[in-house]
C-alpha cells in the first residue's frame, strides 16, 4: 500500500520521498521479480483531498519488475490520506479464493497519518478478526515528527506485523528487506 498523497514530494536528503519509494521498490522488484506474487494498491494518486481516491493498481499475481517500475514509477502524489480505508481495500484485493482467505502479508508505506476521518487501528483489528492469517506491515516514512506516525503501531501490532520508522533511504530499504524476508518466510 503506498501513499501518494501530496506529501511525498517533500524531501529527504535532498531528494524527494517518493523517489526514495520508487528506487526501493524497483530494487525489491527486481529482487522478487518471477519469484514472488504482489500487488499494490495506491491512494492519492489521481484527485487532491479526495478521501475515496484509492485504487488497485496492480492486482495481485506474479512480479514482473519492468511491469511494476513502470506503474509505480508513474504515481504521481497530490492527494489526501486514508489509509484506514486503502487497508480495507488493499485486503479486499488481496484475497483470492484460490488461496486460503488471509493468507498474506500487507506493507504498508506512509509519511502521515490519515486525514480522512479513519480509523486505522480499529480497521486492521477488524481485518484481523476477518482474516486470521493476515499481517499487516507499516513503515512511517519521514525525515522529522516520527512520533506523530508511531501512532499507526497499532495497525502492525493489531495484526502480528512489524512496524518500522524510516527517516533515509537507507532505513526505509531496511525495512522493506525486512519484510520483504517475513512475508517470504
């Protein structure tokens, strides 16, 4: 689940955060790519403070990395954050009959905490009562005011996730390792 509201465009180290994203997710892909099933699910993409603006933009299947970059690559920030609403529907997409139900890992990048009158604690507890097997990731991606995203802990710890703060690329790559190796595991 990555955010792409407008706040992805400010900086760290010099470089605007959803490059940072991009780059790590290109790495993770190219890692996983014909090895793995994901999808990505992206909210603020398309509308400014619009709270519905979330949407499937991979569904879920096998890696290609060219295929991902691509699309990822393509996101433009700009809009509003509801991430309670986006966990809804990033487990709705990735649920798969012929899988078992909840069998999956979620991870999810941000650098805010929802904006759109969600709640994404009580969302990820109800996903969990929903799907046993469900592990949702977060990682609270901003240089400074990480104390204000800590707040979404409960959404990992909810669901028997990780939770990780990232104020560099080379933190927020850490982390994606991390879970990227859980979900795999």
């Amino acid at each position: 689940i990555l955010d792409s509201s407008n706040s992805m465009w400010s900086q760290i180290d010099g470089e605007n955060k959803v490059v940072h994203v991009r780059t790590t997710l290109d790495s993770a892909f190219a890692r996983l790519s014909g090895k793995a099933e994901a999808g990505v699910v992206s909210f603020g993409h398309r509308e400014q403070k619009v709270c519905k603006d979330i949407e499937t933009v991979i569904p879920v299947g096998n890696i290609d990395r060219d295929v991902y970059a691509q699309i990822v690559n393509g996101l433009k920030p700009k809009g509003a954050t509801p991430i309670a609403a986006a966990l809804q529907q990033a487990t709705e997409a990735g649920t798969n009959p012929d899988r078992q139900a909840g069998s999956f890992d979620l991870a999810l990048i941000y650098d805010g905490p929802d904006n759109c009158a969600g709640d994404p604690c009580q969302v990820a507890a109800d996903l969990k009562r929903q799907y046993p097997a469900l592990r949702i990731h977060a990682i609270a991606f901003k240089k400074s005011d990480l104390e204000e995203l800590r707040g979404l802990a409960c959404v990992a710890n909810a669901t028997g996730g990780t939770f990780f703060t990232a104020s560099s690329k080379i933190e927020l790559q850490s982390a994606v390792d991390a879970i990227t190796a859980i979900a795999l595991n």
